[in-house]
C-alpha cells in the first residue's frame, strides 16, 4: 500500500461528494420528466445518476408526508391571524 492513497481516497471521496451536491442542487429544480435525461448528459456514472435519483426520490417522499401538517398549520396559523 502506497503512502498517498489513503489521502487520494478522501480527495476522490470528496470530489463524488461535491459532484453528488452540485448535481442535486440542479436535478431538483428540474420537472420531473427532465431529471433523468439530465442526469444520464451530467453524472458521468450510472451509480452517480442513480444515487442523485434516489435522494430525490427520498426528498420528494419527504415534502409529501410533510404536506399535510403544514397545510393543518398554515391553517391554524390563518385562524389566529383573524
């Protein structure tokens, strides 16, 4: 085992990381139906293409379940406001 290569493997696990974010950062604000062209021109790798699509499955997963009490306390908070 090289000396630099624990160093080279962070550097690498970085730079996924980075690319991981920036590529996110622009899939959501894309519709839906463009994601995945966008991803398969930009990851560069399926597994990549593949990662980004799963967190954004899990965000959107998120906002649904969230939707809901948040309209409840929009409400509530319309109510007190009146």
């Amino acid at each position: 085992m090289r000396h630099d290569e624990p160093e080279s493997n962070l550097r690498a696990a970085d730079d996924y990381e980075r690319e991981l974010h920036r590529l996110l950062d622009a899939a959501i604000d894309l519709p839906p139906e463009q994601v995945r062209p966008f991803l398969e021109k930009a990851a560069g790798s399926p597994e990549l293409a593949s990662e980004v699509e799963g967190l954004l499955r899990e965000q959107t997963s998120s906002d649904d379940s969230l939707r809901p009490h948040l309209a409840g306390l929009v409400s509530r908070l319309a109510d007190i406001a009146a």
